[in-house]
C-alpha cells in the first residue's frame, strides 16, 4: 500500500512535470508567434507609412508645379501688358516730340 501510494505520487509528480514543461514549450511557441506577428505589423506599418509620405510628397510636387506653372503665367501675362503699355507711352511721347517740333 506504501509502494502503491509512493508510485501514485512519483506518477502525479512526472505528469505535473510534463505539464510544467508542456505549459512552457507553448509559452515558447505563442511568445515567438507574436514576435513574428508583431514584426509584421511593424513592417506593415511602415510600408504603409512610407507609400502615404511618397503619395504626400508627389501631391505636393505637383501643386508646386501647379503654382510655378500660375506664377509663370501671370507674370508673362503682365509682362505683355507692361510691353504694351511701354510702346504706347513711346508713341505718345513721339508723338509729342514731333509736335512740338512742328
């Protein structure tokens, strides 16, 4: 009965053991899962971070263009005006030269 009873616990004592060490292998396991798991994301995120500041960056570089491209545009508009209005302020002044020397 002795025997019977010191085999039960060596028997409950190796099954807790395997328990023990069966807990902690899958504790293994599920900890290098979320490393995995976590690192994905975290590329994930970082793909997906760099695509959104390269998307941001060729948004921007086409409104400056767009805004160069105004300016220009403006400025060879009143450019013209100014040329304009220089050869007709020439002409008057001519014009005022040859009358007065009339």
């Amino acid at each position: 009965m002795v025997e019977e009873t010191i085999r039960t616990i060596r028997e409950t004592e190796k099954q807790a053991q395997e328990i023990v060490e069966n807990a902690r292998q899958e504790s293994e396991r599920i900890r290098k899962e979320a490393e995995e798991r976590s690192a994905q994301i975290r590329d994930e995120i970082i793909r997906n971070a760099q695509a959104e500041a390269k998307a941001q960056g060729e948004k921007a570089r086409i409104a400056g263009a767009e805004k160069e491209r105004n300016a220009r545009a403006g400025c060879e508009a009143e450019t013209a005006e100014l040329k304009a209005s220089a050869q007709e302020k020439e002409k008057k002044a001519v014009e005022i030269v040859i009358s007065m020397l009339a």
